[in-house]
C-alpha cells in the first residue's frame, strides 16, 4: 500500500530556525524583535525573516493581520533607533561608527546621504524597499534633522507596503517560504525601475515648467 501522508519537513537550523523559534515562542513581539533586527545589523536579511514571519502565520503561531501589524511596528523601532544614532552623532561621527561596523562601508552611508539630499521625502518611503538602503536611509534622516513625525509616516508607509509582500508570500507558500528568496531581487527591480521613471518625470515636468515661465511673464 502507497502511504499517501505528507513528508514532514525538515526542522529549520541557523538563522531560519532561530526566527521561527522566537515566534513560535514569543508570537508577535518575536516577529517584531527579528525584523527589528534588520534595521540594526544590516547582514540580517528582511527578505529571509518576513517570509518566515508570514510562515509561522501559517502554522497558527499568530494572524496574518497580526503578523503584518508585529513585523511593521519591529521595522519602524529599529528604523527609529538608527534615525536617534544619526541625530545625536551627527554626520561625521556617524561615518567614524560606520567605518568599524562589519560588512559597512562609509561609501554606503554617504550614497544613501546623497539620496536623501537629492529626493528627501521619496528617499525614505522608497528606501524601505531597497536592500541594505533599508537600513542606511534612517541615519541620513537623523542627521538632517528630517521632522520626526513626518520621518515615522514615511516610514510605517514604506515599510507596511515592504512587508505587506513578502509576510504574505512567505504565508500563501508555507513550508516553502524559501521561494521567496529566488524573486526578491525581481521585486527590488521594479521597485527601483519605478524609481528610476519617478525621477525622470520629475526632471521633465520642472524643466518644462521652468521652460513656460518665460512665455508666461509676459
């Protein structure tokens, strides 16, 4: 006779196992710490540990809305932790950390200070949606001084949309949360082409609307 029960999967071991652990145990305050994690150790990937979140949903250890709600509001923390370090260092003690931290670069920092120069606002939002900018973004917002009300909608926006993709990915595929890993890099493509023709429609809609001022005036 043919044993037609499913194969138990195999227990998860690293990182992967120590995530679902801390959920299992600790339910959404755990998803918030992992994700949190992200923001404060950079090597920690939210593309790993949201999908576990969305995973651990799916075997009962919380809600999917509940998931979302934990993994968001761990993302924020840790955004808002390295927003305070950017304020209270300022921008050359900053990059000094930055230098001694591993798997940073000083040249990480001062892209994503450019970046948040150049598009304020949109840098934060969009950031949250960039690979290790994700983390990086918070500091150049601390050290200008970006208003902390409008640094914590920019950011809980950015972050939900973020986290919304891959907490529900890693929830309709279960066990087989790791797929999501092989699209990840699809889903941060898009995201940055769609910031790529964000910034040209911009230039071309100021460069007309300064070209028509002359013909205006009169």
């Amino acid at each position: 006779m043919i044993d037609a029960t499913p194969p138990t999967p195999e227990p998860l071991g690293g990182l992967a196992g120590w995530a679902v652990d801390l959920m299992d145990a600790l339910g959404g305050p755990g998803a918030a710490l992992v994700v949190g994690a992200d923001n404060l150790f950079p090597p920690i990937p939210s593309e790993l540990v949201l999908p576990l979140a969305g995973f651990s949903a799916s075997r009962g250890a919380f809600g999917l809305a509940e998931a979302l709600l934990w993994t968001t509001l761990g993302s924020v923390a840790g955004a808002v932790v390295v927003y305070l370090l950017g304020a209270l260092l300022g921008r050359d003690r900053t990059r000094a950390v930055i230098a001694r931290v591993p798997l940073l670069e000083v040249a990480d920092f001062d892209r994503a200070e450019r970046w948040f120069a150049r598009h304020g606002a949109k840098a934060v939002f969009l950031g949250r949606m960039v690979p290790l900018f994700r983390s990086v973004i918070s500091l150049p917002a601390g050290v200008g001084r970006m208003s902390p009300v409008k640094f914590l909608l920019l950011t809980t926006a950015g972050s939900l949309v973020w986290n919304s993709v891959f907490v529900g990915a890693g929830y309709l595929l279960g066990a087989n949360w790791h797929v999501v890993d092989d699209y990840a890099a699809v889903f941060q493509t898009v995201v940055l082409a769609a910031v790529a023709i964000a910034v040209v429609l911009f230039v071309v809609v100021r460069v007309r609307s300064r070209r028509r001022l002359p013909e205006d005036s009169f």
